[in-house]
C-alpha cells in the first residue's frame, strides 16, 4: 500500500518505462517512420506461437520526440487536431465514393467474376433448387394451358402453385448466390444468413401468392359455379407434374439425407432444425406439390363423375390450406434460425466440459453457444482464469536461478517496478496463449465452432 501511495507522488516518473508500438507513436504524437528510426528498439516476445516477435518503443522516448518535431505541446495539439480534421473528411470522401460504385454496378452491372457462386449450382443445394426451378416452370406453362382449356379451379389452383414454386425457388437461388459473398468490415461475420432470409421471404410468398389466390379462386367458384369442359388434357398434364414434382421431390430427399448423415442427425431433425434452407424449401413445396396435385385429380374426378363443379372448387380451397401449411412451417423454422437459437444441449456440454477440465481454468459462467447458420457456431464465455497455474505456466520457461539473481539485485523501487514490468508483460503474453490455445482446443472439439469469445474475468 505504502508503494502505491509513493508511486502516485513520483507521478509520471514511474511511468516513463511504458511501450508504445510503433503505430500508435505515429498516430498519436504525429510522427514519420523515420523519426522513430533514432529511438531504441526493444523486441517483446508475441503471445502467438505462429508469428514472430514485434518491436515496440519507450513512450518517454516517442514523446521527447514529438516535443523535438513540433517544439511545443500546443503545436503537438494543433497538429493533432488538423490530422483528425483531414481524416472526418477522409472518411465522408471514402463513403461518397463508396456509394457512387454502388450505383455504378448497379447501373452497369456487378463485372467481377463469379466462378466460386456459380460452382454452388452444380452440387448440393444449388443443384437441387436449379432442378426445381426448371420442371416447376415447364409445370407451370403446361398448368397454365390446361387450365385456359377446362376452365378448371384446381387447374388453377394448381398452375398457381407451380407458379409460386419458380419465383420462390428463383429467390432461394439468388439467397445461395448472395450466401457466397466473402466478409467485409460492414459484415465481419459473412452473409450466410441470406439463405435463410430468401427462404423466409419465400413462405411469405408461397402464402401470399399460392395460398391467397387458390383460397380466393375456390370461393368464387363456389359462390358462382360454372360447369367445366373435358378434362383429359388437364389429367394428362396432372400425371406429367407428378412424375416431375416426384422426382424432384426424391433428389431433395436424397440431398437432405446425405447431408444429414455427414452431420449425425436423422432426416427429421435435419428438416425441422432447418440446417439447410434452400433445400428445405424444396423438398416441402414438392411435397405439398405432390400432395396437391392428388387433392386435385381426386375433386376433378369427382366433378367428371357428378357434373357438380362444387367439388372442384373444394379442391382449390385444399390447395390453398396445404400451401397455407407449408409456408406457417417455413416461416417459423426461419424465424428462428434468424434469431439466433442455441446449439443442441449435448453439444454445448461437451463445449463446457472441455473448457472446465483444463487446468487454467478456475470456472466459467454466462455460456453461450449460439447457431449462426449454415453449421456456423459462435461460442461465448466468461472465463474465470487460475492465476497461480498461469503463472507457474510461465515460470516453468524461466531460468529460475537467473530470476532468482535478478529478484536479488532489486534494491530500489524504481527496479522493483522495471522488474514487474517485465515478468508482469510477460505473464498476460502467456495468458493471451492460454486463451488461443482455449480457442484451438474448441474449435478442433467441434468444427462448427468457427468464432470463439472468451472473456476474462
């Protein structure tokens, strides 16, 4: 305590010995590279095992520097705030800019090339939607003639739907497009999330343009029935769009089912976690496709069976509630991967256990692992670290009769603080080690994990 209260009375003579890197001395007392080639250099070990040591400087020194550069703490002042002045308008020149390319690819088109977006359409996901979105949009154009020819509801209802299924699945393919952008400092974190997003987007679409119109459709025909023509074409194209909505509907399975295998999930955990939106779209809108194009020959067949149109104006309205069905789900799964739910239990225990079996590690409280998406896991914890195994850490890399000698020749308290100083550096460089280790540990644990907060308390 005595030491404490004489340091504040020596004020900044006890701290003379403080570093400063060499970016901070330019930036802030307003120096060139080459005025800092005078001063001493002192190399300090980096707390990394992969990078090599880094040269820092006395702040006393930097700062006898600037006095010499500038001849005055007010013209030092001057200096700093011109620079902060030039920088403000930097920064709203930089944005300008910005925002002026912005437009120009708009106007002109993005020309960087794409390669690593457009590979995505020909394996996984991508192949999956870009199969849908071409026999949805043959289903469509075939619907849409038979339905001009009967003047069929169903026929409606399902041209309606095929329709939807192609400007949604256009959207899923645009997410998975979007999806494959590198990170950038407004999105430090990527846009995965854009996959998700689109197939959000998409269950709104699917209710609002399927479900609507078909629900719409089916109550007019039942407030003013008409009767229809023959229906053989329309039983024709019905059996076409089953076949290709079933074999859709059969290459989303088998893409839902590797993938769920490669994660250790079954296929419904896999479908009601929405690990993968964009095949998840598809495999439910060709479901409700297939299952809607049964509701709908059944009630036609009814109607060429009675002569009443009431049935087919029935099987529009139970198109239109499938739809509404698939796109409640779809929209519910989404929301809650977009706001961030949590890892599965067993994962985040054996996240726990691995930190609280270390030896650093006195305790850890507030964990949170949270799934940002697309197999992408952000942890976060309170670490409550063991100082002494920290310190004996660091004590086992140390000549202990040199340290030894050095604690001997401590005579006054400015060597005593030069020698904490050092060793105390040094320690919070072997804490920062121990944390990236942490870090490494975890990720390696499980590979999902690829952000990791450890917060030291």
């Amino acid at each position: 305590v005595k030491a404490v209260l004489k340091k504040r009375e020596y004020g900044p003579k006890y701290t003379q010995n403080n570093f400063i890197t060499g970016v901070r001395a330019i930036n802030e007392f307003c120096l060139k590279s080459s005025d800092l080639d005078q001063l001493r250099k002192i190399r300090r070990r980096s707390p990394h095992d992969d990078t090599e040591t880094f040269t820092v400087y006395l702040r006393s020194d930097v700062e006898a520097k600037s006095l010499e550069v500038w001849g005055s703490p007010e013209a030092l002042a001057r200096e700093r705030k011109r620079r902060k002045e030039a920088e403000i308008k930097y920064r709203e020149n930089l944005f300008r800019n910005q925002r002026l390319l912005r437009e120009y690819k708009e106007f002109f088109g993005n020309t960087k090339p794409r390669s690593s977006a457009a590979a995505m359409f020909f394996k996984g996901p991508g192949k999956v939607v870009m199969v849908a979105i071409c026999i949805n949009g043959l289903n469509f154009f075939f619907k849409l003639l038979a339905w001009v020819y009967t003047g069929s509801a169903s026929m409606f209802s399902e041209a309606i739907h095929s329709l939807a299924d192609t400007c949604n699945q256009a959207l899923l393919a645009l997410g998975i497009s979007q999806s494959a952008r590198t990170p950038d400092p407004s999105h430090p974190y990527g846009f995965t999330n854009m996959r998700y997003i689109a197939s959000l987007i998409s269950g709104v679409g699917i209710f609002m343009m399927g479900a609507g119109l078909s629900w719409y459709h089916g109550i007019m025909g039942l407030l003013h029935p008409h009767p229809i023509e023959s229906l053989l074409w329309a039983y024709c194209i019905l059996a076409g769009s089953l076949v290709s909505e079933g074999a859709t509907l059969l290459v989303a399975i088998n893409e839902i089912r590797r993938s769920a295998r490669a994660k250790g999930l079954s296929f419904y955990q896999y479908v009601v976690q929405s690990r993968d939106p964009s095949t998840n779209v598809v495999l439910l809108e060709d479901a409700a496709a297939v299952l809607s194009v049964a509701v709908a020959a059944t009630c036609m067949g009814l109607t060429s069976l009675t002569g009443n149109p009431y049935y087919d104006s029935v099987g529009s309205l139970g198109v239109g509630t499938l739809l509404g069905s698939v796109s409640a789900f779809l929209i519910y799964t989404n929301t809650e991967a977009l706001l961030g739910r949590s890892i599965q239990p067993e994962q985040l225990q054996r996240l726990t256990e691995l930190l609280e079996s270390d030896p650093v590690v006195r305790a850890i409280h507030d964990v949170k692992a949270t799934d940002m998406g697309m197999s992408k896991v952000r942890f976060k914890a309170e670490v409550d670290f063991d100082g002494r195994v920290v310190t004996r850490s660091y004590l086992e890399k140390q000549d202990i009769e040199q340290l030894l000698q050095e604690i001997q020749q401590v005579k006054t308290l400015e060597e005593l603080e030069a020698f904490m100083l050092k060793h105390g550096e040094n320690i919070i460089d072997t804490l920062g080690a121990e944390v990236d280790r942490l870090e490494k540990d975890l990720k390696q644990r499980n590979p999902d994990v690829r952000h990791v907060d450890l917060e030291i308390l």
